[in-house]
C-alpha cells in the first residue's frame, strides 16, 4: 500500500483503504487505533465496516478487519 499525504479527507482515506488488494481478496487489513480515530473517528469506520458486512477486532492498539463475512473463530 502507498503512503498517504499528512492530511486526507475521511472519504479519501476510506477509499484507500477499502482498495487495497486484500480487501478485495477477502483478506486481511490492520491499521492503528490511534489514526482511525485521529484520522475518520472510530464511530465512523465501525458503520463503515459494517455496512459491507465485514468484521472487525481491537487489540494492542490496531484495528484488525476480515474483509469476508466468514465466521471468526478465536483459539486459545
């Protein structure tokens, strides 16, 4: 994934995001908490994944996003 410019709009940043060749292969994508929220709002970016039916999981400060709408499975 490309760099991105120090100030981008929320549409341009979800845009980018959702674009991304995992997304679209039903993969993975992980982002920092601490930009979602700085950059979009995690109100925001939680409709967002919702809205495309994906889920999502918070741990150590990142934002984990299946890009699929399979079933999460947590393994101890």
């Amino acid at each position: 994934m490309t760099s991105l410019p120090d100030t981008i709009s929320p549409e341009k940043w979800l845009v980018h995001l959702f674009s991304a060749k995992s997304v679209a292969e039903g993969g993975t994508v992980r982002r920092k908490v601490s930009d979602v929220e700085r950059l979009i709002g995690r109100e925001r970016f939680l409709f967002e994944i919702r809205r495309r039916g994906y889920r999502v999981v918070e741990n150590a400060g990142q934002f984990i996003v299946f890009c699929n709408r399979e079933p999460i499975y947590v393994l101890n």
